[in-house]
C-alpha cells in the first residue's frame, strides 16, 4: 500500500528531525554549562584575588 509506504517515510523523517533536534538541544545546553562554569570560576578567580588582596592590605598594617 502507496500510503502506508509514505507514512513510514514521513516517520522516519520526523524521526530524524526530532533526533537533530534533540543533539541540537543538548549541545545548547552543554555550551550554557560550560559558560555558567566559566562564569563561576571567574567569579572564585576574583573573590580569591580580592582575599588576597584583602591580606596583603592587613599585612602591611
């Protein structure tokens, strides 16, 4: 049957649509992760530079 053949077809292509969209999904997150990281490690980057900042400040005192 013609129609059944197309149905299969059409399925197989949202199947492979949805599965892009699904990598595209993950890869967006994966990058929001890694800039969240990137984020975070410069913020402990200047909080420890303000700490020692902060002791060299008390050590000349």
């Amino acid at each position: 049957c013609h129609a059944a053949v197309e149905a299969k077809a059409a399925t197989a292509d949202a199947r492979v649509a949805a599965r892009e969209l699904a990598a595209d999904a993950s890869r967006a997150t994966a990058n929001a992760a890694d800039a969240t990281a990137d984020k975070t490690r410069e913020m402990a980057n200047k909080a420890e530079q303000n700490a020692d900042k902060h002791d060299a400040d008390h050590a000349q005192h």
